[in-house]
C-alpha cells in the first residue's frame, strides 16, 4: 500500500461545519457604521414627525422606525432583522395568537430554570423564539451589540439636538 500515508485514529478528514454568516458584534462599533445609521435614523425620525399622531402611537412609530433602520443597517444577514423586517408576518402572527387564547397553567407543566431562561431570551430576541441555544447565544449577541449601537446614536441625536442655537454655533 504506498501512496497511503499512516494516520492516527482521528485525525482523519472531519466534516467541517457550516458557519452561519453572521456579522461580528465588532462590526456595530464601526464609524461608518454608526454614521450611516445616525443618518438613516434621523430621517425616519423625520419622516414620523410629519406624521402627527397621539403621544402613545408616536412613541410606538418612533420605536418602530428605529427598529426598522437598526435591521435594515444589518441587511437581513442576522434573523432578528428579518424578523423585523417581515411586519406583515407579525401581524398575523398576532391575529392566530389571538384567536387561540393561551394555554392554562396546569396544561404546561413546569418548565425547568434553563429552560425557561433559554425560552425568555428567545422572547426577547425578535425571530428567535425556536431557536436552539447556540444559535440563539449568538444572535443574541449580535442584537446587543445593535442595541448597544442604536443607544449611542439617540444619545448623540439627544445630546445634538438639546443644545440650544448659541450653544451649537460655537
């Protein structure tokens, strides 16, 4: 047998795994980034004060918009964004939610402490509620590290626009 070289058992050729192209949570924290979103934001913003509305829609059409350019800034490469991105799923997703009513208690059972941690973080992460644990660790990730982006640029968007006119010529 020559031309075979000797192996050690496993080290043999291993199937290499499918890497989910997802974005770095460092690619949040970029300048262009961050300007890019700023921008993006300030114009949606625009957009829904034009639009005169009660306080209590305009605080949902603000949330909302932001959401909307915060997933549109990741380009539906995470599922969290295309989650937020498909508002028309959602609703109807609420609509056979409220047709069905929910489970009573004693039908459930007790879910385990993990469990119903694992189950709340998938809540809490748009798209992700079926998700199994790693892939929701890192879309997790990379929805904080996009929140995280969104806070700094409405702090600096606040910060901007509290200034008084005297105040922003100088």
């Amino acid at each position: 047998m020559e031309g075979l070289s000797k192996q050690a058992p496993g080290e043999g050729k291993q199937k290499r795994r499918r890497s989910l192209a997802q974005p770095s949570p460092s690619r949040w924290r970029s300048p262009v980034q961050q300007l890019s979103y700023t921008t993006d934001l300030v114009c949606a913003l625009r957009r829904v004060r034009r639009v005169s509305s009660p306080s209590l829609a305009a605080t949902r059409a603000v949330r909302e918009a932001a959401d909307r350019i915060l997933a549109a800034a990741a380009r539906g490469r995470s599922r969290w964004s295309r989650s937020i991105l498909s508002t028309r799923r959602r609703s109807l997703k609420l609509l056979r939610r409220r047709r069905r009513g929910p489970l009573s208690a004693s039908s459930r059972g007790p879910p385990a402490t993990l469990e119903r941690k694992v189950k709340m973080l998938g809540r809490l992460v748009p798209g992700c509620r079926k998700l199994p644990l790693a892939a929701l660790l890192k879309e997790a990730s990379d929805y904080v590290a996009a929140l995280e982006m969104q806070v700094q640029a409405m702090a600096a968007l606040a910060q901007t626009l509290s200034t008084t006119p005297q105040d922003r010529s100088s």
